[in-house]
C-alpha cells in the first residue's frame, strides 16, 4: 500500500498530478480543491495517497491531507459511489462544507454535487451521519460554518483563490471572538490574505 507521496510537481491539471520521486512520474487523481491547495510546478509536495485495484487498472489517488483521505473512504463505501464519484463530491465542496451537510440532513445541498440524487442523498446521511461526526476537520470554521462560508464567498468574489480565502477565513475565526459579525471575519480575513 502506498500511503503517502513526497516528491516534486512536474504536472498539474484540475484533477490529475504527476509527482517525480527519485526520477519516477506518478500520476495521482485529486479533486479540484486539493489541486488548488497545491503548490506551483516544480516546487516539493507531500500528499496522502490511496491506491485502489481494479480488474484492469491500479489508480493512485492523492490528498491534500488525512481528513480529505478520511472522507474518501467513507465516500467509496457507499453503494453508488466510486473513486470518480466520490473526487467530484470532494471537487464540489471542501470536507467541512460536505461534513455539515450530512450532519444537518441539508439534502438539497447535496443533490447539487455532481451525480448525486436524492437517493444518494438520503444514502449519504444515513450511511455516513455517525461515521462523518467523528471525523475532525481541525479547523473552527465548523462552528461557524454559514459566516465562514460567506466570508470565503466574498473573498472570491473579490479575486482571492478560493485556497488563499479558505486560509484567512480560518485564521480570522480561530484568532476572534466566539460571536464575531460576519463584516468582522470580511476585515480580519482581508488583512490575512494581504498579509
């Protein structure tokens, strides 16, 4: 099993990497967001990595983290979800984004990642509910889950990358007060990304 890749970028497209380690490409499948997070071409990474054998195929996928690898586990252990499934729900949405929405039945939401009705909807919540709640994401933004998204919203809008936003949001939460107004995380998470 190979759990984790550490190596050089020398390819990097929305969903797929390759990482040269000692002279050897491997072709990695990550989701769109975990692709954003990484760093330019030609720059060290380390990712988590899952390999998974088929009748006619072994395909290595990465992860910016455990949790992401966590989570793409319970994913692919959903009748109806495989590999590809579960990196287009990982595309959509980030792990904490996806953690509260089958935490708080939010269906709806989840009918709008890509290949996902409500019946795997409904299988999503009641198959992963108590499994996804133990899972930690490390960051605060869980308990401020709708400011933070739109605090990150904002962000973009204005034309931060959604991994710079991700990043400043976090850091305005976890240094501010418990009751913090949404335009108090905008101001705090702006002077992080400047900075």
């Amino acid at each position: 099993m190979i759990a984790q890749i550490s190596g050089i970028l020398v390819q990097k497209n929305p969903t797929e990497i390759v990482v040269d380690c000692g002279g050897v490409g491997y072709q990695l499948f990550v989701s769109v967001i975990a692709s954003n997070k990484l760093n330019n071409i030609g720059d060290k990474v380390i990712l988590k990595t899952l390999l998974i054998h088929r009748e006619d195929a072994m395909q290595l996928y990465g992860f910016y983290d455990d949790t992401e690898r966590e989570v793409f586990k319970l994913l692919i252990s959903i009748s109806g979800i495989g590999p590809k499934s579960a990196l287009a729900i990982l595309s959509s949405m980030d792990v904490s984004e996806l953690r509260q929405a089958i935490i708080n039945n939010n269906l709806l939401l989840l009918q709008k990642m890509p290949g996902i009705g409500k019946k795997t909807a409904e299988r999503l919540v009641i198959e992963l509910k108590d499994k996804i709640i133990k899972i930690d994401t490390g960051t605060e933004i869980d308990n401020h889950n709708a400011l933070a998204q739109e605090a990150i919203a904002a962000l973009v809008v204005l034309g931060y990358n959604r991994a710079v936003a991700e990043k400043a949001v976090r850091k305005a939460i976890t240094s501010s007060s418990e009751n913090i107004s949404i335009e108090e995380i905008i101001r705090l998470s702006l002077k992080f990304a400047l900075g």
